[in-house]
C-alpha cells in the first residue's frame, strides 16, 4: 500500500509552502489517522491544522499551521484509499477483470469493489460487501450519489449470476443506502437469456419505484473476450434480440418521459449497433448522467463535432488514418465525408480486437499492438495518425498492452500521430490538422481537494 503518499506537488500550493515533496505520506491530520482521501478532505477542512508527515527516509515530522478554511492542499496522491481498496467478494459470471490477459499489469487485476471508490470516481459497486459500519459511514458523512450494479432485482437470480449469498440481500441494502440519505445510479449488465427479458422487466419496473433515490439506469451488453475461461455459457446479443431490448426500452422510456419529463433509462451504444437503428437524440439522455459509463458516447461525440466550429485550407495534400474499434467506424465514416476541404483524405482504419478477441469491438479497449499491425497492413501515403484516447491509460501515455505511445509514434516516423477524445477533438483534427494537437500532460486519477469537492476523471478508473 502507498498509505497517504504524495506523487506530485503543485506550484504554489500550500504543500509547496510547507516543503510537502512526492514520496512523502500523510499519516494523520490533527490526531485522526486517515483511510482515503475522504477522511482528509474533512479533517483537513479545520483552519489549524497539525499534520504528520513520514518523509522518504523514514523519519517523522509533525507540521502545525493555520489556513483559510477553503484553502487546497495542491498535493496529489499515489491512490484514493490508503487503507487497501476493497476487494469484490463476487465472482460473477460477466465478470471482465476474469478476462483480461494473464499477463497484463496486475493493476488491471484488481476486482475492486469499493464504496469510496463509487462515491470519489464512479466506480460501480454490488454492496455485496458492505456492512453496518460502511452505510453508516456514508450516512455520517453524505456520501452521495454512488453507482450500483444492481444486474437484477430477483434476488435467487441476482446470487446465482454473482456467485455470492448476500448478493441475494439486494432490496434490504438499497433500502440501507436510502436511509442513509444516500441517492445512486444504477446499472445492468444485461446477459442473453439470463436477466433480460421478464426479468429486466422486473428490474426496471422496481428501480422505477424507487425513484428519487435512483436517479437513472443504464443497461449495457454483456463483453465476452477470449480468455474468458469461466464455464457458465454466455450469451452475446445478436441483431434480433438487440433491437428486442431496444423496443422494451423505448415503451418505458415513453412513458417515464411523459410521467417525469426525463428519460431515466438508457442503453449502451452497443445495442443501437447491433440492431442497425441510429442512436437517440440529444434530449433522450437528459445531460448525460451516465456519460463515464460509456452511454451516450456517440450522442455525445456527434453532437460536438456539430457544434465545433474549425476550419483551414490545404495547401498540399493532407492523408489522415483515423484509428477505431469497429462498432463505431461507420460514425466516423459518415462525419469525414461531412468535412470537404480541398486536399484533405480521411481514411477510416477499423482494427480488428486480435487482443481480446474480436467480439470486442470498442475503441477504448484497442491496445497499441492491434493499432500498429492494422496500420502497417495500409499502403499509400500517411500525414497523419488519429488514435482513440480512451485507449490510453488514464494520466499516462501507454496502452492496455503496457506499449507507450511513443512507440507507436516511433513505428511511424512518416506521420504525426495525435489522440482524440470526442467529436470536438475530431473536428479540429479534420478540419485544421496543420495546428492541431491534444496535450496529455498533468492529469491524474487521485487528484485531492479539501472542502469535499471531487471530480471523476474523464476516461474513468481501469
């Protein structure tokens, strides 16, 4: 564990002022020894603050000082919790950390199941492994909202797909969480044959009832890579049964929006794909609650690159390679033939998962190996390369396959190659390639700010 440990300062912080540097640790502030960075955003609330420091060598140091009660510390941390994530007591039958490469990073096979993790960042939890001590906890301190894995409400079959008894107690610990003043968003992964159908009826019809407390519900297709070992046969969606969950979505989604004016429940992206039907509108997803969940993505993507304004002149022909997962290739496809300037030449290059498999068709899960292969596999000319960011390592410039991006610059020194995020960044790119440019630098998944203010970062947790 890297209890309370500092990786970066900022200038001019009040942790530069008091000579904080990366590699020191925060042990307790003002007596109270700290689990994560919830405890010290509210110890650290107080204007007389005495803090004790275990410096790299060891040694020991207490730093008594006065601050404005709104005051940053500007530290950021080596994790969010200093006391050891929270394990997932589950061994559920989707489950996606089971089907990562054996070889990958260990940090990618971290089955992490934490409540603090879900407040601080989004992370989805099963409550599976909570107790009293936890909800009251989230009570004392208004821990709100988090998000939950809730897959369904039948508790029999809830158990059975997590391979956990009290994940059976589903309806007793959302009723905890509601009366510790708690609100969450829910999410369902939705397996063919398992929990859809009369089933996600269900889940959806008591999720609904428990509004306010849930504010929305998304409901995503189950991923199935190759080095899924588990022996309970799932089932991917095919075309028929994509669209049958659309429908069932839709006849809800009319009718909470004429109840409530918002939608409350939506899919993930990839059952539009599958069933060949557009996306919804706009309006549909109600500002995107669920936008770090992946729903609404390619909404989202669409409606910034119609509502970016860039433009410039070649002088010279200008050749860009546009890197994506399949599923979404035919988008990009669409808006590069909505951009005509004069020697500008798009090329879409879908790369097929060989990593995971490919029934893995998203961009952010493309790693840099696959990248290059499909890549080098293209003849013609080459100016340009536009990878997906959300195929890079939140805060670092490597890929799921631990290859950096300046490999993959170095495997193509003819081209500049640059990341995209949403349709903003893919206008500007289009449209004005010359000057354009995505800077990475100085973000983090663990940055700290007192006064209880958190942010999710934008591509989420691993």
């Amino acid at each position: 564990m890297n209890k309370g440990e500092i990786i970066r300062v900022a200038a001019g912080s009040l942790a530069e002022e008091l000579g904080l540097v990366p590699g020191d640790k925060i042990l307790s502030v003002n007596g109270k020894e700290l689990r994560d960075i919830i405890d010290l955003s509210f110890a650290f609330a107080e204007e007389e603050i005495d803090l004790l420091v275990e410096h790299a060598d060891g040694e020991q140091e207490m730093i008594s000082f006065d601050k404005d009660i709104d005051e940053e510390l500007g530290a950021e941390f080596a994790a969010a919790v200093f006391d050891g994530i929270r394990r997932c007591a589950n061994n559920c039958y989707f489950c996606f950390v089971n089907m990562v490469a054996p070889h990958m990073r260990s940090s990618l096979h971290i089955k992490d199941d934490d409540y603090r993790l879900s407040f601080l960042y989004g992370n989805f939890v099963t409550l599976s492994n909570m107790g009293e001590a936890d909800f009251r906890r989230i009570e004392q301190l208004h821990l709100s909202p988090l998000y939950v894995s809730v897959q369904c409400m039948n508790p029999e079959l809830r158990a059975q797909m997590l391979r956990c008894k009290r994940a059976a107690l589903i309806n007793e610990q959302l009723d905890r969480l509601e009366a510790a003043g708690a609100d969450y968003h829910t999410q369902v992964v939705l397996c063919a044959g398992l929990n859809d159908g009369e089933e996600l009826e269900r889940t959806i019809r008591e999720l609904v009832a428990r509004r306010p407390h849930v504010l929305s519900l998304a409901v995503v297709p189950v991923g199935v890579t190759k080095f899924r070992t588990d022996p309970y046969p799932l089932k991917q969606f095919d075309a028929a049964g994509a669209a049958a969950v659309i429908d069932m979505a839709e006849r809800w989604q009319k009718r909470l929006r004429e109840e409530t004016g918002r939608t409350f429940l939506y899919l993930g992206d990839e059952f539009y794909f599958l069933a060949g039907r557009e996306v919804p509108p706009t309006e549909m997803y109600d500002g995107f609650p669920q936008l770090d969940n992946g729903i609404g993505l390619t909404r989202s993507f669409l409606k910034d690159f119609e509502e970016t304004q860039a433009s410039s002149s070649y002088d010279a022909p200008v050749y860009l390679d546009v890197v994506t997962g399949t599923s979404v290739a035919p988008v990009l496809e669409r808006l590069a033939q909505s951009v005509r300037q004069t020697n500008l030449h798009v090329r879409i290059v879908p790369v097929p998962n060989e990593y995971f498999g490919t029934t893995v068709n998203v961009s952010g899960l493309l790693t840099g190996q696959d990248i290059v292969r499909a890549l080098r596999a293209l003849p013609g000319p080459r100016t340009g390369i536009l990878i997906p960011e959300p195929a890079l390592r939140a805060g670092e410039d490597i890929f799921l396959d631990d290859m950096t991006l300046a490999e993959l610059r170095a495997a193509f020194p003819e081209a500049r190659v640059e990341p995209v995020q949403g349709g903003s960044d893919y206008r500007r790119a289009l449209a004005d390639w010359t000057h354009y440019h995505k800077a990475r630098a100085g973000e983090t998944a663990y940055m700290w700010q007192s006064n209880a203010a958190y942010t999710k970062p934008a591509t989420g947790t691993e």
